[in-house]
C-alpha cells in the first residue's frame, strides 16, 4: 500500500522540521540569496523550492507563495513547481499525500531503468 512505504516515516521527520528549516532556508536567502543568482542559479531555485516547501508545510503560506515564485519566474512551465504551490495552498495534508505519490512514483521509475 502506498501508505505502508517509508515515505509516511519522513514525512514526519520533515513535518516536525518544518518551521526550523523554513527559518533555515529564510536566513540563507536573505544572506546569500544575490551571490546564489550570480553563481548558481540552479543552487538558488532549489534553495528557493526547499524553502516554500518548508515554508508551506510549518504553515506560512504567504512565505511559501513568495519562495515559489521566486523559483518559477526563470522556469514559469515547471510541474514540480506549481504542483507544490497548489498543495501548498490547500494545507499540509495535501502536501503529505503528493509528497508520498512523488516518493512511491520515483521509486517506480528507478527500477524500471536500465
């Protein structure tokens, strides 16, 4: 069963963390936020998508709303993102069960590769 798998298990732990790490990521942006868009952007959008995540799932919607479309404006057409946007806003535990389709989908793809 897809609830059965390890993804319930971390996604407890990250639930937990949530509001450190969306304070985490908050402080990073804000410090090194401009170094990251001039040296890796690639490193800023995926701070910028850990941090709504986060930031979503401690329960701070306007911070979320604010890290994803950081994270969309270079790349408007990403899945990824606006999948967590939508869950984002409909609360936590829309998040948790993307958060285990994700999980149990990319499983599935790893073992079906050569």
């Amino acid at each position: 069963s897809i609830l059965r798998s390890p993804a319930p298990q971390r996604w407890e732990s990250r639930r937990q963390r949530a509001p450190a790490q969306a304070d985490y990521y908050d402080r990073m942006l804000q410090e090194h936020g401009s170094a990251l868009i001039a040296d890796g952007p690639f490193q800023y959008r995926r701070a910028c998508l850990w941090a709504a995540f986060f930031s979503f799932l401690a329960g701070r919607r306007r911070n979320g709303i604010v890290h994803i479309f950081r994270y969309l404006r270079p790349a408007p057409f990403s899945l990824s993102g606006w999948s967590l946007l939508f869950a984002g806003l409909f609360g936590p535990s829309a998040m948790k069960v993307g958060y285990i389709v994700r999980d149990r989908l990319g499983a599935a793809v790893k073992d079906h590769e050569l």
